[in-house]
C-alpha cells in the first residue's frame, strides 16, 4: 500500500465478467434479440441481480477505501508518537545521568549537614554560592524531568489509543473482506443464471458488453472547466482499458474512485479516496452546467464516481470484469455533478 496494501485480481475479478455484463447491457441484448419470451423472466431476474450485486460490491470497495485510508492516517500519527517518545525518552535519560552525578557529588562530600560544612569550608562565602546554584540546579532538574515523565505519560496513552483505532480499523477491513466474499458467492449464483441462458441470449450479452471504445467518442465543443480539469481529462483518457481492480487506484488498474484520485493526482491535485468524500471536494453544480473534468457520483449514497468528459459522456471504471471506458452519463442515478 505504499502503506496501501492493494488487494491483486482475485476470482471476484476473474469471475464476474461474464455476469457483469447484465449489468448494461441488458436493453442492448433485448433489442438485438427481439422478443424472447422464454427467456425474459430469467433475463429480467438476472439483471435485478446482478445490478444488487455490484451495488454491495462497489459499497464494500468504498467501505474498504475509506478503512485504508483512516488506518494511514493513523499510522502516521503513531509514528509521529513513537518517535516524540523517543526523543523525550533520550532527554530523561540524560538527565537522570546528570542528577545521579549530582547525588554521586553530593555523596562524596561525606554527606555532611549543611552548617558543618560550612563551618570547614575554607572559603565560606563560595560555599554558599555553590549550594545555592546546586539547590537551583537540582530543583529546576527535578522540574524538568516531571514535565517530561507527565509528557511521555501522554504520549503514551496517544499510542496507545493510535493503536487500539488502527485494530478496530483492521476489524472493519476483515469484515469488508467478508463482505467481498460474501458478494462472490452471490456472483457465481449469477453466472449460473447466465450459463443456463441460451447460447444466443449470451452472445448477445457478450457483443454488447464490449463497449470500451478504442476511437474517441463525439466530445463535443464543451471545454474543461480549467486548466487543470483539462489535464486530468488527459490524464483519464490515458487509462482507457486498463482493468478494473477492486481497491485499487492506479497505475496498472482502478475501481471508481481510485480512477478519479489518481487522474487529478497526475496533475498535483490531492482529493480524497472515496467517493462520497470525493463528492465534497470541490463546489457543485447542475449537471445541465457540467464540464469536462467535473466529477459525476451516482446513486443516494454515492457509491459510484466518473468523470465527465463532454457531450453526455463520462468516463470511469464500471466494475469487476470490465475496463476504464466511456459510457452515457444517465447510466445510473446520479446523485451530484461536482467541480473540483
């Protein structure tokens, strides 16, 4: 993980290509087919199954986003404690190397009553000067080392409260991993829907899945909102079919919000990593007003993120399966248009 510890293609990416294409193309297949009325209850279930699924599944993603994202955070808090108690612990040290000298000094003195030392001093008037410093010395020493002693108390109970949030983190990851598994039994119960399909039900799901598009689609005259929305833009069309991983934001693949993170990244532009805090992260606009490089979340709780590239298209990383492509922005509900 960089400190991010990204998870690699598992079968939830291997295997849910084939039911992810219920997910839009189902009234391409229907139109290709025409009438089947054989096969349109079991059509209609699978896509209201598969649109179920991978709402948990991008829900969980962004859960485990959000996980990862707060256990950094965390991280380097407690690092920063670790090494303030560190270096405080090194200054106690040496000073109570120099109190024990003073104590060994004092020891040596014979550990004679202060008026009878002051009666053999040979110099009385110094003597008094010394110990007046040495009662300075010892009381400011003494004071020196309860502020830190109090310091590191707290510092400790920093690392310690630092430590208990990263294992409630690590708490809410496995269960976002559970989670994940729990959606990949259920996609398998999908692709069973499918493979009982008949063969051309499923070529028809298959052509009209494959709309990643090698050539640009018609963009239209609309210009970006910025000279940085432009160069993420650029930054976006970059990663056209590259794979779509869960957790991960890039290079080599991306879920949603991981795509937009890392295309305004490339321009020097830190957002969050989720894509409801990615929502808020700039001011928002209707989507009548919406320009190239504006960010597009979808669905009441805004589990999905694009970004808006011109003419009625954004582009994104639609699910498991399925590459970084352009697709209409009314894809799903939209929830906001946000320009960052």
């Amino acid at each position: 993980m960089g400190s991010h510890r990204r998870l690699a293609p598992s079968g939830f990416d291997r295997g849910a290509g084939a039911a992810g294409f219920a997910v839009c193309v189902m009234s391409a297949a229907a139109a290709a087919l025409g009438a089947l009325p054989a096969a349109a209850a079991p059509q209609e279930d699978t896509r209201a199954e598969v649109d179920r699924l991978y709402a948990q599944a991008e829900k969980a993603t962004e859960a485990y986003n959000k996980a990862d994202e707060r256990a950094d955070s965390l991280r380097k808090e407690v690092g920063t404690a670790q090494d303030e108690i560190a270096r405080q612990q090194e200054r106690v040290n040496t000073m109570r190397d120099a109190l024990g000298s003073l104590a060994g000094a004092q020891y040596r003195t014979g550990g004679l009553d202060a008026s009878l030392a002051l009666l053999f001093a040979d110099d009385p008037g110094d003597y008094l000067d010394k110990a007046a410093a040495l009662d300075r010395i010892t009381v400011y020493q003494a004071g020196e080392l309860k502020d830190l002693q109090l310091a590191m108390r707290d510092l400790a109970q920093k690392r310690e409260e630092a430590t208990g949030k990263l294992a409630e983190l690590e708490r809410s990851r496995k269960a976002v991993a559970q989670n994940k598994r729990i959606v990949e039994r259920k996609l398998a119960k999908a692709q069973q829907l499918l493979n009982s399909l008949p063969d051309a039900v499923r070529d028809a799901y298959d052509r009209a899945s494959r709309s990643a598009r090698a050539d640009m689609p018609d963009l239209g005259g609309v210009v970006p909102s910025s000279a940085r929305a432009a160069a993420a833009v650029a930054a976006a069309r970059s990663a056209l079919g590259r794979p779509y991983v869960w957790g991960a934001n890039g290079p080599g693949g991306f879920d949603c919000s991981g795509l937009v993170q890392w295309s305004y990244a490339q321009v020097g532009v830190g957002l969050p990593r989720t894509s409801q805090a990615q929502q808020y992260a700039g001011h928002q606009v209707p989507l009548s007003q919406a320009q190239p490089g504006d960010l597009v979340t979808y669905r009441s709780d805004a589990s999905h993120i694009a970004m808006y590239m011109g003419n009625g298209q954004v582009i994104h990383a639609p699910y498991p399966g399925a590459p970084v492509r352009y697709d209409p922005v009314g894809m799903m509900p939209i929830a906001s248009v946000t320009r960052v």
